[in-house]
C-alpha cells in the first residue's frame, strides 16, 4: 500500500525536475533553446484523501517549494497533482500535475501525466512547458522532474521560447 511520503517522494519529483530545467540558463545547439536547471526544497505539503481511504481517484498533492540555482534562492513554485488513475494493488499510480515556477523576471508552467510505479520511484518523469509571463512568455519546451530525496527535486528544463530575451534567472 502506498505510504503518504511514497505519493509526496512521487509529485515532488515531478516538481523539481521542472525546476532544474530553469536554473541552469545554458543556450543548447537548438536555436533559440535554452536548459535550465533549478533545485526544488519543500516548504509545505499536503496530501488530500478526497476518496476512499488510501490512494484513489481524485485524491490531491498540494506542494510548495523554494527554488535555487548554484545554492542561492531564484524563486518559489507551486504544485498540485492529482490521481487520474489508481486500481489494486495501486503499485501503479497515475498523476496529473499542474506547476507553477515563478522567477525574478516571470513564471513558467509546466503540465503533464506522470506514471508513478511504486512509493520508491523517484523519477525522472518529463512533463511538458505550456506557457510563461515576463522573459518566459511565449514558452513551451520540455521539463524533467527527478526527486533526490523526500523533501528535494531537481528539474531540469528545455525552454523553446517565442520570445527572443535571454532567460537571466
């Protein structure tokens, strides 16, 4: 049976690979591309037994997190991440999840399905960049989310942008 800290480990991770993607502000051989790589720290979280008791449809992750690049704080990001899909024995657990990374000079959203094979799985899962304000407007690309513990994430982030101002955070 999934414990609370399995299905936390399972939506951090998402969390944070997106925010990895951020931090790095590296130009790839893309074109206008640029790789970002941010560290997510939990500062709340909570888990919400909408259901049945245990993981079932519907049932809410809510987190809150600092953002970091190199050691020194970039910013805050919120996540929330609901089950689409849990059947017995639940080892399988299928998540959509909604980020908002918000930096010094604008936000940047990622979404996406993750499927989660068991409490211990700590990623990677790739969600997708969906849209940003400020230097991010126009944004899409691809985030990659590992937890590397249970309070911390990594993400790792592919920022196709429309909008041709460097990405400074």
């Amino acid at each position: 049976m999934w414990s609370k800290l399995g299905l936390y480990g399972a939506v951090t991770a998402i969390v944070a690979a997106a925010v990895l993607a951020l931090g790095a502000a590296v130009a790839t051989a893309h074109g206008d591309a640029k790789a970002l790589r941010l560290v997510a720290t939990d500062t709340q979280e909570n888990f919400l037994d909408l259901g049945s008791p245990g993981p079932s449809l519907g049932d809410q992750l809510v987190i809150s997190e600092t953002l970091a690049r190199r050691g020194r704080g970039v910013g805050t990001a919120g996540v929330v991440c609901t089950i689409v899909g849990a059947e017995p024995p639940y080892e399988v657990l299928t998540f959509q999840c909604l980020a908002t990374l918000r930096l010094r000079n604008g936000q940047i959203t990622l979404h996406g399905l993750i499927e989660v094979q068991g409490e211990n799985d700590r990623g990677p899962w790739t969600v997708a960049i969906t849209g940003g304000t400020g230097d991010f407007r126009g944004a899409s690309g691809e985030a990659v989310v590992r937890d590397i513990s249970d309070t911390r994430t990594i993400y790792r982030l592919r920022i196709d942008s429309a909008n041709k101002k460097k990405h400074r955070n």
